[in-house]
C-alpha cells in the first residue's frame, strides 16, 4: 500500500553574510568578519533552523542554497554542520533527487575543501567569475584573478562536481563588445552546466555609486543604453551556440540544469530563507530577518525579535506575483496552473493588460499561456507594472 | 470709555526682511501683555505658511497696554500689513486706519524698492511716519548712512529715529516713547453717525465673519444695525470687541478713535469687502470713507485637482479658502488633457502660491497647476472686445484685430555694479525704460514699463539670481497697450495639449518654444514608442525635441529577498503612472504643466 501524505515542496537558502572583502558594486549584507563571529553565526543559524521544527513538518525539502556573501569563507566543517542541522530537522523524500548549491569564490577554495564538500553531499557549485579580464576583475574589487579562476574550476571538475554555473557580468565600465563576449566565450569553451549573466547594476550605498551613480564623475564610462542591450541580445546568441538555452532572464542552462531552488522563486514555491537578512516565503506570507548582526546572534530562535517584516499575501498578492515572478521564466506563465491555483482564468482576471501587452507586442501567446517577447524582456518592469 | 487722546493707532511698513514681524513682537513683550513663554516665535504672523515663508499674508492687528514714561496709560493698536506687492490695496487700506507709521530700514542695506513704495503708500495717506533704523547689532550695520540716505530720498527727520536692533531687544522702548510723542491720537467725532472702515475680516466658523474696523466716528455695539455701504448688506452687531494677541476680547462698544473686530453672523466676506464703509442703517452718515475699490485679480491659471475624483473636494476647498480671501476668484472650467477644474484668479504671482500650498497642505489635494496668464484684451475685426484669461479661449487668428496686455510701472533698487545685468533682464522682458535715479553713489533706482506677462513667469527670481539678491523690485499696475501677441500651441505625440498653451509676444515666441519643447522633453518620461514635442504658432511648427522610444527597464536579478522589494518598485511605477495625465497615447507627468514657469533656468 502506498501511504499518500501530500507535503509541499519547499526549499531552504542559508544566508552567509561574509567576504573576504566588499566588491565595489555589491549591495548585499555582506562584510569581511573575525573567526569568532563567523562561528557564533554558524551556533545562530543552527538555532533558527531548529527553531522552524515544528513548520518543516508539513514541507518536503527539495532544494538547499548556500549563498551570500561567501559561503565559502566557512570552514567546510562550518558548512557542514549547518548541513546536517537541516536535513536533521527537515524530511527529504529521496536524497539523490536534492539539490545543493554552494556559491564559492576562486580564492576561498582548495583541494581538501572540494572533498569534503562532495562529500557531504552538495552537488552543484555557483562561481563568481564575473569577467575573464584581469582589468575588469581589479575593478570590480574582485579578490582573484582569472587564472585563480581557471585553477578552482579544474578542482571543482576534478572533484567530481557535475553541475557548475558560473556568474559572468554586462555593461562594466569602458566595456566593449568584444571584451565582454571574449568573456563569455572563455566561459563557454569550459563548458559549465549553467551560467548566469547580469547586466551590472548601480546601486546605491555602493562604492560604484558614488563613481558611476547618476550625475557622478564617472557615469559617462558606463556602456549606453543600445550597447548594453546589444550585450544582452549577444549572450543569447553565443551561449545559443554553446548548446545553453535561456530559461530566465539573466540565466542560461544546459538541458536539465537549470538551478531548481532559484525557478522555485519564479514559480511560487515555499522557501525558507535562514540567516542575516534572508527573506522566506511560506504558508502565504512573506518574512525577512534583522539586517543587524548583533541581533540576529542573540535572537535567532526568537522570531518574534528575528523577523522585522512580515507581509501575508493577499489573493491579489499572490496572482500579482504569480503573473510578475512567472513572466521572468522564459516558457511563460500557464494558464492552466493560474486556473487550478486560483480557480480563476487568467483572461478574466487581467484582461485588459493582457489584451493590451499583446497588442503592444510584449508578451505573446505559448500553447500554456503567456511569455515575454524579446522587447518584453527589454521592458519587463513595463510589463509587470501591469500585474501589480 | 477710553480717551481718544490716549490711543494710538499704528503700522510698521518695511521691505521684506527690514524686521517687521521682529520688531512687532518686541513692542507686545515690552508691553507686557505676553509673558516671554507665550512668545511664539513671530507673535503675529500666525499662518503656519507665513511663518515658512516669513512673510505676512493677512493683516493682523492688536491691542497692547504700554504705560509710558508720563505715567500715563496708552492704548496701541499695533496694524500688522502684508508685506508683498502683491497685497498692495490691503495694505493700503491697513495705512488708512491709522495715524502713523513706523519705517524700519534696515542699517545695513538701507533703503530698499519697497522702502520706498510702502512710505510713499504712507505718505499719501498723510500718516506721521517715524523712522526707526533696525538691525544695528550687524557687522556691517552704517546707521549714519542709511540716516542720511532716508534724509536725503525720503526727506524725513532722522534726527530723533531711534537705533535698535529688533531681534536683541535693542532701544524698543524709544521707539514706544516716540508713539506716544510723534503719533497723533485720533480724532474722531463721538456724537456723529457711525463711520467705520473695514481694513480686513476673517471667517470663522462658529462666529460668521469677523471684520476688523477702524471707528472713525460714532459708535458701535451689539444690536447696532450695520450696513456696508459699497456691498450694500445690512447685519445686526452680534459682538465687538479688541485684539488681544492671538485672541479676540469681547467689549461693551467701540467709539470714534478705537480699532477692533464686529460679528454679526455674515456668513461670507464678500458682504465685508475691505475698503468698504460701515455705517448704522438706522442713522446713516452721509458718505463714505474715501479709497474704496473692488480688488480685481490680475493673473489667472487653471486648477486642476491631480485624481479627478477629487473635484468637489477641491471646489469646497476653494469655496473655504474664499471665506477668507474676497480677493480669490473661481470659476469651473474644463480641459482637454486636465478634465475638470477651475479657472482662477489672484493678486499676483505669490497670491497664487499661497493658494496652492494651502490647498495641498490644509485640505491634502494633489494639484495640477497650469501656466499662468494675465488678462488679455482681445479686440476682434468685428468690433467686439474680450477679456481673456485662458490661452485656450483666444479666437481664432483671423477673427482678432489686435490685442492688448496690461503694463506695470515698475521700480527696481538696484546696486550700481548690477544695473547693467539687471537693464539687461528688464530689455528682454520687453520693458520700456523710462529713468533712473542714483539714490547716493552706490545704488540706483531703475524705472521701467514692463509688460505683466513678462513679470508672473520667473521675473523675481531672474532678478534676483542677475544681482546675487541685491535687487529689490515693486510695481503697480499702469493700464493695457496694444502689442504684437501670439498664442504658441505644444503639441505632444502630434496632438495640441490645450493645458500646455499660452500667449507670449511674437518677436520672443520661437525662442520660448524652442525652450519649452526642451523642458517638456526632460520632463515626459520615454514611452515604448518615439513622443515628438513640438512648439507651434497657428498650426506652423516652430521647434521640436523628440523623446527616444523606452529601450531598457528591465531588473537583471530578483531572487527571493528581492520580491518584496521588487514588488513595492512596480507598485510605485504604477502610481507615478496613474498621477500623470494621459493625452491621447501619451502619459504626461503632472509637473510638466508647470515648465512654462521655469523657462530661464538655465
């Protein structure tokens, strides 16, 4: 007899909010820190994932996410523990179909920590790489170089992991074409499973915002709006070639690699976001955690002083989000899941921005449902502004 | 009953910034009818936008105790006057119900364009005027010049004028002894019929209106049955009474001499225009006070509430607001690109300013404002004439003869080493020089006819920023001259946006096109499609800017601590959506309206 208990799925992101040194255009709660903190973070997010026990119950884990930050600057043992903690606390159907990633630096890894790593079972592997010129890595702020970069891919490989992405950057200041497609194609001819391309952001309270940031010195250095968007249409092209397909926005994958715990984001699945600042996403609502270190040490089983934000989704919310998260997905939104989720047709209730972002030739109709165009991709906050 | 012989009545005129407000509040502390802790900062000017600004709007009056060196007891009344060209006949009619003013100068910059405006205003209602030299605790304070220079401009005595600085609390009590000596006490005849002269009044919900009064002569009190005789409406006094600071203290009766407030459950104050004469219906005098007009705004834009649905909230707003301020003036309106909205009048530019921060701030409205217009006399081929306040209305071309535009008679005080930059400015605003006058070696007075139009767009602000702030200005009005005018239409995206339209003299309209197609397009956010701007006169293009099509909005990452973020980003791009006003397929931004205003800003 097989017994059916229906579980939803869920995944889990550990945040690890420390590097070796702050890049110049990273707003992420990130900071260099001593061992000491480093390890009183590691007792604090133990704490929190204990103290979600009880909620786990009704989850399936299907995906863990180790990002930051640098999880990599954490002891492989660190690492390890938090690890263990969760697949303690949390059930997990079937082992071989989990997937973890851990996003490391060049500069942070060696042979024994890749051991170990395989080891204790993670299976896929995000690396900054972000150029493969040395002069664009300087400055970034990046702490290695490419070659340090070729060295850790090889390792990885060696190691035995089967699924790597690599992050590669756009629009970098005096980036050429060229410059930046050499890049991708170096990327290409290693042959990773996936790779993520961003176009750089200015965000503000970074180092490059006070450079580059509007009407600063050097604002005129970043590539123009035509040649930042012949950057984009470039990735697809050449990564098309290499046998990647573009399944999100800034992500491209090999046949069957695309990163699960990030789709989990576009499509609405539960997560549970652990550490300094994550956000969660469970039982229709939104959570995030204290930004502030001291107190997430002292707090972090105590969500009543841990969570500073908490948002429960409305029915608008949720197929607000569903329509804006959803379109991000290269393959669309399906009529048929919005159906059964919200026992609504998608027509009915957005018709008149459908109708229009058809007409304006944004979005265009799949056998399922919905999906960006190319243009709607270039003016996708356009479009989802619709949604909201 | 109080003696005439020890009242004074009183104003205080000076340039902005000279101290009035200052020195106002000295003479009710010296006085001692407030103690230090109930001093606000600036007793009188009560608004809380006045304050802001540190100007005075409203007038506003009180009555103080001092007991003078004599050892007698004196009644001040203390007649507070707005302080802006703008409000030239309030202030006109605040002087009237006094005997006397102060003139505060101040002794570092000395006299200044309104100096001058507001004593001659004094003058020519025969007030004893006292100088008094402010501000001489500054560094740069030269009492001895700026004696000499009122001496040698104004021909006052300065021999007696007291030096004090307001804001220390210098040497006020000369100046509250030579109130007593210097002013004369009124005169008014007790047993003659009721004269009193309305210099302001004020709504109040619970008491109606509540005019503020000069007696002249007779008496008033509660049961008096009061006629206005300019509006002609009659009311029974329900309470008099004088001006505590910030308070009304209700009496027994006013008399000839005395100053302070009347209700009688008026229920608009436009039954109580300022200016106008009260008298007693039952024994009426024989004629009015002199110097009564209707005021008449002198510049008109369109209001728009910025979320439609909220027209009649703005029209009670206006309606309120009117209760106050007989001199607002509205009317409904409609616009092609603004929906409903009213056309409305002011004073002037600052008249109008103060409007629309009241409406945003005390009735929390989002207004659209269009671009300001005077009064145009449009005198067309088939001998009719017209009178024009919206660009909009202007017949067509070929139906008018000519037009005519009001002129001002303008002064500017101006330093010597600015004169040039500042002839410049007046030159291309179209202004007619007609003399200047050095007041001493280092400052001049500039004279010029300037068109009205070319003043209520940014033309105190050019002044300014052409004499680092140095350049004072006051004008009056002059009366309406033909003149070469056009009417310059904006299209956006090949449609004529009526709001965006407006009248300017043909020798400067390309130039003012060409700038507004430039501002409009920093202004219009980039559609998915190319939006043309362009200037026209009589359907002839004359300048274009074009908005490039939207190529990129896009946000590369969003994870999952992203999407609350990302959420609250497009909700907050759909509101700044929805504010703007879409004009065929293109959304304009509720501020682009207003580019007409800022066209010098370079």
């Amino acid at each position: 007899m097989e017994r059916k208990i229906s579980k939803q799925p869920i995944g889990i992101y550990i945040h690890v909010p420390f590097c070796v040194r702050k890049c110049y255009y990273c707003d992420f709660l990130s900071a260099p820190v001593d061992e000491r903190t480093k390890e009183q973070y590691v007792q604090a997010v133990k704490e929190e994932i204990y103290s979600y026990q009880e909620n786990l119950k009704a989850y399936q884990i299907q995906t863990i996410y180790f990002g930051g930050g640098t999880p990599s600057l954490l002891t492989a043992a660190q690492l390890q523990e938090i690890l263990f903690c969760i697949l303690e606390v949390g059930e997990i159907q079937d082992p071989s179909s989990l997937e973890i990633t851990v996003e490391v630096n060049p500069k942070t890894m060696d042979c024994k920590k890749w051991k170990v790593y395989r080891e204790m079972g993670v299976n896929r592997i995000s690396m900054g790489l972000q150029s493969s010129h040395d002069e664009e890595l300087k400055l970034l702020g990046r702490v290695h170089s490419y070659d340090d970069f070729c060295r850790c891919f090889e390792e990885a490989r060696s190691s035995g992991f089967q699924n790597i992405s690599i992050d590669v950057m756009s629009a970098l200041p005096n980036q050429t074409l060229e410059q930046y497609t050499e890049t991708l194609e170096r990327v290409c001819a290693l042959q990773p499973e996936h790779i993520s391309s961003y176009s750089l952001i200015i965000e503000e309270g970074t180092a490059f915002w006070e450079q580059y940031g509007p009407g600063k010195s050097l604002e005129q250095q970043l590539p123009g709006e035509s040649l930042e968007r012949e950057m984009y249409k470039k990735t697809k092209t050449i990564l098309e070639e290499y046998g990647y397909r573009r399944y999100e926005i800034s992500n491209y994958a090999k046949k069957n690699f695309e990163s699960r715990h990030n789709t989990s984001y576009w499509i609405g699945t539960s997560y549970l976001g652990i550490g300094l600042g994550a956000a969660s996403y469970f039982d229709k609502s939104r959570y995030e955690n204290t930004r502030d270190l001291a107190t997430y040490i002292t707090h972090a089983a105590n969500s009543e002083k841990r969570v500073v934000h908490k948002e429960v989704l409305t029915r608008e919310d949720q197929m607000s989000e569903f329509m804006f998260l959803g379109l991000r997905c290269m393959k669309g939104i399906s009529r048929k899941t919005f159906a059964q989720k919200f026992g609504h047709e998608v027509e009915e209730v957005y018709k008149n921005e459908i109708a229009s972002l058809l007409e304006k030739k944004l979005l265009y109709c799949t056998e399922a449902g919905y999906a960006l165009t190319d243009y709607g991709i270039d003016v996708s906050n356009y479009v989802f502004m619709h949604f909201v | 009953m109080i003696e005439q012989s020890k009242i004074r009545n009183f104003c205080i005129v000076a340039h902005i910034d000279h101290g009035k407000s200052t020195l106002a509040d000295r003479i009710i502390e010296k006085t001692g009818l407030l103690t230090s802790r109930e001093m606000q900062a600036q007793v009188l000017d009560n608004m809380e936008l006045e304050r802001e600004r540190g100007i005075t709007i409203k007038a506003q009056t009180v009555r103080i105790v001092y007991k003078a060196k004599d050892g007698e007891e004196y009644i001040f009344n203390l007649i507070d006057t707005p302080g802006h060209v703008d409000f030239n006949y309030e202030v006109s009619r605040s002087l009237a119900a006094c005997e006397g003013a102060i003139l505060i100068v101040d002794a570092a910059q000395g006299i200044e364009a309104q100096t001058l405006a507001n004593c001659y205003l004094a003058l020519d209602h025969d007030l004893e005027i006292l100088p008094v030299i402010n501000k001489i605790d500054l560094p740069s304070a030269d009492p001895d010049r700026v004696k000499a220079e009122i001496e040698d401009v104004i021909g006052l005595d300065t021999e007696d004028a007291p030096l004090i600085s307001a804001k220390m609390g210098l040497n006020i009590e000369d100046v509250l002894e030579q109130i007593v000596a210097q002013i004369p006490a009124p005169s008014g005849k007790l047993e003659e019929p009721l004269k009193a002269l309305i210099f302001d009044s004020l709504y109040d919900a619970y008491k109606g209106v509540i005019v503020f009064c000069r007696i002249f002569d007779g008496r008033i009190r509660k049961g008096t049955k009061m006629r206005m005789i300019a509006t002609g409406a009659e009311a029974e006094v329900v309470e008099v009474g004088t001006f505590g600071a910030g308070q009304f203290i209700p009496c027994e009766e006013l008399t000839a001499g005395m100053v302070g407030y009347v209700t009688a459950s008026l229920k608009n104050v436009k039954d109580t225009q300022v200016g106008d004469t009260i008298t007693d219906a039952e024994n009426p005098c024989v004629e009015a006070l002199p110097g009564y007009k209707k005021v008449n705004p002198m510049v008109y834009c369109g209001l728009y509430p910025a979320d439609g649905a909220k027209y009649p909230d703005l029209r009670d707003a206006l309606e309120k607001l009117q209760l106050n301020d007989a001199s607002l003036q509205f009317e409904p309106e409609t616009s092609i690109a603004l929906g409903f909205g009213f056309r409305c009048g002011f004073l002037g530019l600052l008249h109008l300013e103060i409007i629309q921060e009241r409406l945003e701030r005390e009735y929390n409205l989002d207004i659209v404002t269009t671009a300001p217009s005077v009064i145009y006399y449009v005198y067309k081929t088939d001998g009719e004439m017209v009178e024009i306040t919206n660009p909009s209305n202007l017949p067509d071309p070929s139906e008018i003869d000519h037009m005519e535009e009001p002129i001002v008679s303008a002064e500017i005080m101006v330093t010597t080493e600015f004169v040039g930059p500042i002839m410049n400015l007046c030159q291309e605003r179209r202004g007619v020089y007609l003399g200047m006058e050095y007041m001493e070696t280092t400052r001049a007075l500039l004279k010029y006819d300037l068109p009205l139009n070319e003043i209520i767009y940014d033309f105190f602000d050019a002044l300014k920023s052409r004499s680092r702030g140095y350049a004072s200005f006051d004008y009056e009005m002059k009366g309406y001259v033909p003149s070469e005018l056009v009417k310059l239409d904006i299209l956006v995206n090949k449609e004529e946006v009526d709001a965006l339209s407006f009248i300017v003299h043909a020798d400067t309209s390309y130039e003012r096109g060409r700038r507004m197609c430039e501002k409009l397009k920093g202004e219009i956010p980039r559609h998915l499609f190319e939006v043309p701007i362009q200037a026209a006169i009589g359907g002839k293009v004359i300048a274009r800017e074009t908005v490039k099509a939207m190529r990129k909005d896009v946000l590369a990452k969003c994870y999952g601590g992203d999407i609350s973020r990302k959420k609250k980003l497009l909700e907050k791009q759909k509101e700044g959506k929805k504010r703007m006003r879409q004009v065929g397929n293109v959304e304009i931004p509720q501020q682009a309206f207003m580019s007409v205003l800022k066209l010098d800003e370079e």
